[in-house]
C-alpha cells in the first residue's frame, strides 16, 4: 500500500471510537499515513467538543486525544498560497483543500469520511 492522507473526519473517528472507526482503521492498515500540521488543531477542537457533549468521559477523551499523538504519522507542512488557490477552484474551505493539496503532492490516497471532498 501507498502514502495515505488521513483527515480529521477519519482519524477522529478512530481515536474516538465512532462509528467509522473500523472501517477508517483498515484503510490505513499496512500505508504509509500523513497529515498536513493542521490535523492536530482540527482534533484538538473533536475533543474539546466531544469533552463539551459528554463531560464526564472527559479523562477518556483527553487520554485517546493524547494517545493519538503517538501514532506514526508525517506530518508535512503545505504550501498555503496552493492550498487557497485549490480550495477557490474546488469550493473547499481551507482546512479540507490542505489535506486535498497534500494528497495530490504525495500522489496519495486521501482517507476521509467527508463526502464533499471525497467527491474532489
């Protein structure tokens, strides 16, 4: 298998146990994973919402969140003015064109759970 680009919809969804966590899993089984640096911001605000939702699985979320640190995953720095570029061409906001450009750079395979920018 190749370089696979995870997103926040699919690496949230298999740190916290939601229901896609199977199947984000073994997308990215046996792949080499990357993620632009944004994807650390973007689950960061997963737990704090989900800390928000359910305080008392507080501990439990921040611990998958900070475990979530540990998985080998490159994370690899995008060109903004491309990313802005690509995000007017495709409708996408900014965040979602960065894991879109990354993908297309690497000639990866981008693992979402986005419907909108798996059509991109």
């Amino acid at each position: 298998m190749g370089i696979l680009v995870v997103d926040a919809s699919a690496l949230g969804a298999l740190i916290f146990s939601e229901p896609k966590a199977e199947e984000v899993a073994a997308r990215l089984e046996g792949g080499t994973i990357a993620a632009p640096s944004l994807l650390w911001f973007e689950l960061a605000s997963i737990c704090l919402k989900k800390i928000k939702a359910h305080p008392r699985q507080k501990e439990e979320l921040l611990r998958a969140f900070v475990l979530s640190g540990r998985l080998n995953i490159q994370r690899i720095e995008v060109d903004q003015p491309e990313v802005v570029q690509l995000a007017m061409q495709t409708g996408l906001t900014t965040y979602d064109a960065s894991y879109l450009w990354l993908a297309r750079q690497l000639r990866g395979e981008l693992v979402t759970l986005d419907e909108e920018l798996k059509g991109k």
